[in-house]
C-alpha cells in the first residue's frame, strides 16, 4: 500500500540531498523508502524513463501498475533535479567532469614562413566541471597534426569503451 507517487518524490528528495527528507515516518515505510531510494538511483543510473521504470517496479518489486505509472510521473517530472544531483554526486567522487564544449577553426599566418602561408587551427574550448560546482574553461590551440593525433585517441578510447561487457 502507501501513495508510491509521494514515496518516490521524498526518495528523489533524498538522492538530492535535501535535508529532512523521509523523517518521521513509521519503520515499515522507512523500508519502503530505501528500496525506492534504490530503485531510483538504479533508475537514474540507467537512464530510465516512464516505462522502463513503471517494469521494474511492477515486475521486480511487485508494485502494481497504477501506482508504478503515479511513481514513475514523478520520477519523470523530477528528472532534470535527479540528473543534477547524479552528476554533482559523481564529481565529488569521481572528481572534475566535461560539462561542455565549443570549437572552432581560425586561419593564421605562419610565424616561421612567408606571410603568404596561412595555417588552419583548431581552437577546443573544455569547459570542467568540479565538486564545488564551479566551471573552468580549459582551451587547447591544435594543427591539424594535433587534431589527428587527439582523433586518434579519441577513437581508440571509444574503442576500449566498446568492449567493456554490460
């Protein structure tokens, strides 16, 4: 029994660490909590929407499935909250994060050669996340040499992330 809708939220609530959250309640929903608390960090964890987590609670844990579909309303509805508390939680243990970037091409003279020879460059602008919230600008000026070499790498990580089994 229970309103699985307001569970979820207070569960939501705590993941984001907002104090009080759950406080007073009775130890039977104390239990009924934690397990959301789980099945919301796992949702969060995997990407789950509405229906992915509407399964997992019907089938898993024996919700029935109006009150899944009311619980994953919310879940739906506090995702932006959910995903920014995942991603400060995962700074502060994983330590700075890419947040964003911005690139764009500019055409120099060469400093070494004729006026008359230009040189593309590539200008990389990283923004880094930290566990303080704060965003620094990191900016990298790459030849075209540079540019492979970093594509290069890019690709063999990509690859190496690949093969990882799930």
């Amino acid at each position: 029994g229970g309103d699985h809708g307001a569970m979820i939220g207070v569960a939501i609530d705590r993941v984001c660490g907002l104090p009080g959250s759950g406080r007073g309640l009775e130890p039977k929903a104390l239990v009924a909590l934690e397990l959301y608390e789980g099945v919301v960090r796992r949702a969060a964890a995997e990407g789950l929407k509405g229906p992915g987590l509407v399964e997992v609670l019907v089938g898993e844990h024996g919700v029935g499935k109006e009150e899944a579909q009311k619980a994953a309303k919310v879940f739906d509805g506090r995702a932006a909250d959910l995903r920014a508390a995942v991603l400060d939680h995962a700074a502060k243990v994983s330590g700075p994060y890419l947040q964003d970037l911005d690139w764009k091409v500019k055409v120099v003279l060469a400093s070494s050669q004729s006026s008359s020879m230009r040189q593309p460059l590539l200008e990389l602008a990283l923004y880094v996340g930290d566990a303080d919230g704060r965003t620094r600008e990191h900016v990298l000026e790459l030849d075209g040499e540079e540019l492979d070499r970093l594509i290069g790498a890019l690709q063999s990580m990509r690859q190496a992330t690949q093969r990882i089994p799930y």
